[in-house]
C-alpha cells in the first residue's frame, strides 16, 4: 500500500475491507479527469451490497434466471490453495499475479509393455531400453493395468502427425495409478494437479507406484492414438521443461519446429544421443497433416529450413514455433481424419 502512495496514518483504515470502496473510486476519478476522460460522473454509483439498489437489481436478475433454470451450481477449474484448502485468485498470490488456467489436452500413448524386450538390447547411459518397466517388482504392483504416457497439448488436432515422444532424460517422472485398469507416466507436480482434478482415484491423493528418471523412458515402445505409425519410440528432447503440461511431450515434426529439428539433431548425431535407427529412420520426412497458405503442408520442416535453425539449441525456434503456430492453427485446412478439408 505504501508502495501505491498511501499515507502510513491511513492503511489501519483497510482493516476494514470497505474503506477501499471510498477510497479509491474519488482517486481513480481525479486520475481519469486529468487524462482529459468526458465521463458523465452523475451516472457513476458503487457496486456490492452496500448499494442497496444496486444489489436488489442483482438479486432480481438471478432469481428470475434462477427461475428459468439457468443458473446451476457446478465445479469449475480454478488456481487452488492445496494448504488453504480454497482458490487462490489472482490479489491473493504472493507471487504468480497474472498466471491464469491453461487447458491441455491429455494424450495418452500407451506403453507396449509386451514389446519392451525387443528393445533391451540396447542401452541408453549403460542402462538396458525398459529395464525399470519389465522389473518384476514393479510389474506386481502394476497388476493388470495398463501404461500410457500421458502427454500435454494445445494442439490434439495434430495428433494424426504423432512420429515419437519426447521426455527429458535428465528429469523426474514417476508411475501414478489411476484406477484399477490404468496408470500413467508424468511428472510428480502434474500427478498432483490431475488429482485434484478428479482425474484420479480419489480426490488429491496421489498414488505413486515408481520413480522413474527420462532416461529410462528413452527407448520405450508406444502406441500414439490416430498415429499413422503403430508404433512410435520414447525419445530425448533437451528443452522438456520440468513445470510444463505433464512434463511428456508428444511430437509432431511436420507442425512443430522444435519436434522437428529435435528429430533431426538425433537422427544425426545418434552415437552422441545414444539413438537407434528404427527409433527415427522410419518416421522421416514428415507426413502432410496440415495445408496452410503461406507455409505448404509441412509448415515446420519449411520454416525450420528457411530459417536455416541449426539445432535444438537454436535461439530462433520460439519465433520459428510462433509463426508456424499462427499460420497452422488459424489458416490451415485438415488434410487427414474426420475433418479432412475444414
Ligand atoms: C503437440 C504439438 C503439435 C504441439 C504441434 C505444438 C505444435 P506453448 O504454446 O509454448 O504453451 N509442450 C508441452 N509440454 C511441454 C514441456 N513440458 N516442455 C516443452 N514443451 C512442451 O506450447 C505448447 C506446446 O508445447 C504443446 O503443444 C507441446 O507441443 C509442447 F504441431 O503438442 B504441442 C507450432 C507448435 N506446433
């Protein structure tokens, strides 16, 4: 408050949570009349209940909605307090003013379990493909359940592209149950958000049936739900943030620069990135999912060559990833699936 000007003297007043209202409003006012605003004040009045007129008006309009079934009592997704145990909006966040909520969609890709062997032959960081997966122990507490990753995306319109995924070896992912047919592989911190989403057993209450690191994910055969491919491969991506969507990425390299470049980079320097061939070969070049105007049906293989984008390191993919974005998602034309030509 003192940083807004109020005198020391004053701020005691606050303690009552209606001085504001008779407070600020001649402030603002005086503001806006010496930015030469043409306002009718005669018209301004105070809002809440402590307008009597004001809140009967508002009392009438939502009964008589009330009255016409519109009005229902429902759950909406909001930013939570677990420790307070209530929302936490926007003035009452010591920091985070401003985040709001960001829907993702959740992909699940699920884990061919039984195919795991194929692959563990090969190591990734001295560690047999899958060896945490096919651990016996493991295998006990996961029963009969099946596996998916789950990845998050602004875009599932993209999905029938999907070529891989991609995890961060280097981060923390664990294995949550969800109920007695699935579980899932994320990070701990989306497990949690998922919870309280209901999307879970039991409301907030995580279940963790292992830990896993990225790089034991590395190698991993999937199932990607209306991928053109039956089967697609785990794969590292240095730039997986640990405090975004799920943490598991699922990749669409003709859509999106970084998904493609990334692919690139391993399908060069396999040695360097501990890849094997059939985890990458097969899924180059990209197949048209998209036609857009300005950028052909594989907006990012295009962007990312015009640009010359040299790597996954490259300073210039979030421009790259934003101008296929806006020409994807607002002018291009499905060239696949149910909405083929829209
Ligand atoms: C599939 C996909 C296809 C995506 C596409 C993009 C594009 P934004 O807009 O910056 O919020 N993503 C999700 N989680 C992570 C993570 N933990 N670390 C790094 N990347 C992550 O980005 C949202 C997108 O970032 C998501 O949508 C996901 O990739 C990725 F054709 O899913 B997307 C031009 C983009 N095209």
């Amino acid at each position: 408050m003192k940083e807004m000007g109020v005198p020391t003297e004053d701020i005691h007043k606050f303690a009552d949570a209606l001085h504001w209202l008779y407070y600020f409003p001649p402030q603002v006012k005086a503001d806006m009349q010496r930015m030469g605003m043409s306002v009718d004040w005669r018209r301004s009045f105070i809002t809440t209940d402590v307008n009597p007129y004001y809140d009967s008006f508002v009392r009438w309009q939502f009964n008589l909605l009330k009255k016409l079934n519109k009005v229902k009592f429902g759950e909406r997704n909001t930013i939570y307090s677990v420790l307070d145990g209530q929302a936490c909006m926007d003035h009452d966040r010591a920091s985070g003013e401003g985040v709001g909520v960001q829907e993702y969609t959740g992909i699940k890709l699920q884990v061919l379990l039984d195919d795991i062997h194929q692959e563990s032959q090969y190591l990734v960081d001295g560690v047999p493909v899958g060896q945490k997966l096919s651990d016996p122990e493991f295998r006990k507490k996961l029963g009969n359940r099946k596996l998916y990753l789950v990845a998050g995306t602004l875009r599932p319109e993209t999905m029938y592209g999907q070529t891989n995924c991609y995890v961060g070896k280097k981060l923390d992912y664990g294995v949550f149950e969800v109920s007695d047919t699935e579980a899932w592989v994320c990070t701990e911190r989306a497990a949690k958000n998922m919870a309280w989403q209901k999307l879970f057993k039991e409301k907030g209450v995580v279940v963790k049936l292992m830990d896993l690191k990225g790089s034991d994910l590395v190698g991993v055969p999937l199932s990607a739900p209306h991928s053109p491919y039956p089967k697609v491969y785990t794969l590292p991506m240095e730039k997986v943030l640990a405090d975004k969507g799920t943490g598991v990425v699922t990749s669409v390299p003709s859509d999106s620069p970084d998904d493609y470049i990334t692919m690139m980079d391993l399908i060069k320097k396999k040695d360097y990135y501990q890849i094997q061939a059939h985890w990458v070969e097969p899924f180059m070049p990209p197949k048209p999912i998209i036609k857009t105007p300005n950028l052909g049906d594989l907006a990012a293989v295009k962007v990312v060559t015009d640009m010359k984008i040299n790597g996954q390191g490259d300073q210039r993919l979030p421009e790259a990833k934003e101008i296929v974005y806006k020409e994807g998602f607002y002018q291009g034309v499905m060239l696949v699936g149910k909405y083929a030509g829209k």
